[in-house]
C-alpha cells in the first residue's frame, strides 16, 4: 500500500533488474542487428526512405513519439548506470527520449539536420556498422545469459 504523498519508488530487487536488463538486449539487439544489416545491403534504400521521411512534418512528428515514448519507458524501468553492457541500454533510453522530444518541438530542424547527413554518402557504412555492432553486443549479452 502506497502512502499518500511519498514519491520515492520502491527499490528494484536485482534480480528483477537483471531480467529487465535482459529482456531489454533480447529486444534491441535483433532489432537493431536486422536495421545495420539493412543499411549496409540497401544503402540507397535507405537513403531514399530517409529523403521521404524528412520530406513530411507528419512522419517526423509521429517518429517523435515512436522514440519518445519507448525511450521513456526504458529510461523508467532501466535507469542502470553501472560500468558494464546495462550502460547500453540506459543511453539508448535516454538517445531516444531526446531525439523523441527533438522530434516533437523542433521538426524543420530535424529536417535541415537530417538533409545535410543525407548528403553525405559515407555516414551509412558507418551507421549501419555502429547499430550492427550494438546489436551484436547486445545480443550476445542478452541470449547468453
């Protein structure tokens, strides 16, 4: 029973935390290993889906909340700050609160930002390799457990 007024939460039992922590790689990991793959088979693809995207204030607006609200979720259910794989997730959660909330306030700059990436060709050699890399961390992590 929750007393009126306290707003401290009650502290996650470790074991809980470790399987929150779990789940969590067993999700992003996958999706994130599919997406690098993705950008690095279909690089022109992709940059087409980037141009269509940034093209429509709609599509910006929803991606916001698409990454908002999932980072936020994260962010409170997996604050975990230690010096391990964990940390990955929590600034995963916290990337995805704030480029949600970017998303939302600020779409033209999001669009100027991401026309000026766009226009350079090698940024999705190296973007696909950096999520393939998270992902592969994260599964390992995740399934090996």
């Amino acid at each position: 029973m929750a007393l009126r007024g306290t707003t401290h939460l009650a502290a996650v039992p470790e074991a809980q935390a470790v399987q929150t922590s779990l789940f969590l790689a067993r999700l992003i990991g996958p999706l994130f290993a599919v997406i690098g793959i993705g950008m690095l088979a279909a690089p022109e693809q992709y940059r087409l889906m980037a141009q269509e995207f940034l093209a429509s204030r709609a599509l910006i607006y929803v991606a916001g909340l698409l990454a908002f609200v999932p980072g936020l979720a994260i962010v409170l259910t997996h604050n975990v700050w230690a010096p391990d794989w964990r940390l990955i997730i929590t600034v995963l959660g916290w990337l995805a609160v704030i480029g949600g909330a970017f998303r939302l306030l600020l779409p033209q700059q999001v669009r100027r930002i991401g026309e000026a990436v766009l226009t350079r060709t090698e940024w999705m050699r190296g973007a696909g390799l950096a999520v393939i890399t998270l992902g592969a961390v994260l599964g390992f992590f995740g399934y090996s457990a």
